[in-house]
C-alpha cells in the first residue's frame, strides 16, 4: 500500500509498507554470531545498516541491530534465533510501529522541520534514532529517500506535524 | 543548546539526552552490613562542585546508552565525554 500523506511539488510523504521488525539485543562481542543467526553480516559499524537475503539490519546501538524484512519471513527469522547458545534478546516490535516514507527534493527540508540532527551526516544506508517534535523516531536514508518510524500511538501527532511542516515550506 | 558528544552516536542536541545525575558513585560492597551513615552518603551525598563535574547522562531519544560527561558547571561547557565504565578522561582529573 502507498497511502499519500502529503506532497509538496516533487516531494512526497507516504506511508510506509507493513514490514516485519525484529529488534534484536546481544553483546558486541557475540557479533559474528548473531550474523550467523541473521544470515547475513551485521554491521560493527554505529548507525549504519547491512543488508542480506531481503532483510535489513540497522545497527542502532552498540548491542542493538533492527532486522527490518517481508512480513511473511518474521517467523523463520525469528526461529533461528530461538535455540541461539548465546545469550540475546528478539523482540517482535513489527505492531508497535509505523513508518512514513519521505521522497523528493525537500525531503530533508520536511524532517528538519522537526529534527535537531544534522541530517547530512546520515549518508545512504545510515540509520539513527533521533526526535521529531517530541517523539522518537528512527530515522533511515534509503536509496530512495527516508523512512521515518514511531510508535504507533504518536503517529496522528507526527502525521501533523509533517503536514504543518509542510504548511510552513509551500507558503511564499 | 548544548550539543552533546554521544561516545556511539556523534555530537548531537541537548533535548536528545536526559541528565542523570553525578558519575562514579560506587555502591557500598557490602550493602546489606554498611553503617547507615556510609548507605545516606551513597544516596544523597553529592559533590557540587563549581567547576569541572563528571555527570552520567542518557542518550535517551538516540542509542538508548548511559555514557560519561565531564561538563563546566560554571560555564556549561562539555568538556569531554567518555563510555560507561571507563575511569574519569584526563581532561577532567582523578576518579
Ligand atoms: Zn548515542
């Protein structure tokens, strides 16, 4: 689905497609490990993500990798991670958020109108945290623009501030 | 607004973290068997001091770590940041 939110000449924001999220917790040093779990490598490097066999992992953290795949796959992912011999933790937080996708060239504008981050330090494929107003949100720069996350019960609030961001930017 | 070194994350803004009180208080050992007075020291005993602090803060709205600040009460000025765990940087003296 690609619900519209809003558009702004060439820039767009849409909601983003139902995907499974998988927030996984182990020490730094398990990290090989847990990339032999996930399929693929997991990223050492802060705020950058790996990707692999459809799935993404955003390394948030330093013990914290999101695996971000098809909806369909979230329980075979989930179940190689099930009899791991290395202390973890996965949570299926897929339901608790929602993400916005933010396309065209004043995409950055519309995320600064919330966010304090200096977003040119987030090249492709960068992820972090950060706020946008007052919630949190994940922020991740794809190929094609960003994806931004929240919880789900902040979503009304983040969908008007976007919109009055937007407002502010389309008038003369 | 102060902007703040995250050890994980970069610089970022003061509104991402929460402040979290003095750093490097160590918990009695033995807490059970410890002399009230030695227990209300580790509780509320605090340095104050005007100059150079060594404070724990939390990249809240971030990577979610605690880490060490050493900031300028006087000025405000963060003078360095550092892991967790780690002994107090050179910039900001003794432990
Ligand atoms: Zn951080």
């Amino acid at each position: 689905m690609s619900d519209l939110i809003l558009t702004l000449g060439d820039t767009s924001a849409s909601r983003a497609p139902d995907e499974a999220q998988l927030l996984l917790h182990g020490h730094p040093r398990d990290r090989a490990a847990l990339s032999a779990l996930a399929g693929f490598d997991l990223s050492d490097t802060m705020l950058a993500s790996t990707a692999g066999s459809g799935w993404h992992a955003l390394h948030l953290s330093p013990d914290e990798w999101l695996l971000v795949g098809p909806n369909g796959g979230r329980g075979d992912m989930a179940a190689r991670f099930a009899e791991a011999p290395i202390v973890l933790s996965l949570v299926d937080i897929s339901d608790r958020s929602v993400g916005i996708d933010l396309t065209g060239p004043l995409a950055d504008d519309l995320l600064a109108g919330g966010c304090p981050l200096d977003l040119a330090t987030l090249s492709p494929g960068g992820c972090t945290r950060t706020l946008f107003g007052k919630v949190t949100v994940l922020l991740w720069r794809r190929d094609d623009g960003w994806r931004m996350s929240h919880a789900r019960s902040y979503d009304a609030y983040v969908v008007d501030l976007l919109c009055a961001v937007a407002e502010d930017l389309a008038s003369p | 607004m102060l902007l703040i070194e995250c050890p994980h994350c970069g610089p970022r803004a003061e509104i991402e973290f929460r402040y979290s009180g003095e750093a490097h208080m160590v918990r009695p050992a033995a807490a059970a068997a410890c002399d009230d007075a030695t227990w209300a020291a580790y509780l509320y005993l605090r340095d104050n001091v005007r100059g150079e602090h060594a404070e724990r803060w939390r990249h809240t709205h971030g990577c979610g770590q605690f880490f060490n600040v050493v900031r300028d009460t006087l000025t405000d000025r963060v003078v360095t940041t550092y892991p967790a765990g780690h002994a107090r940087s050179a910039a900001g003296g003794e432990i």
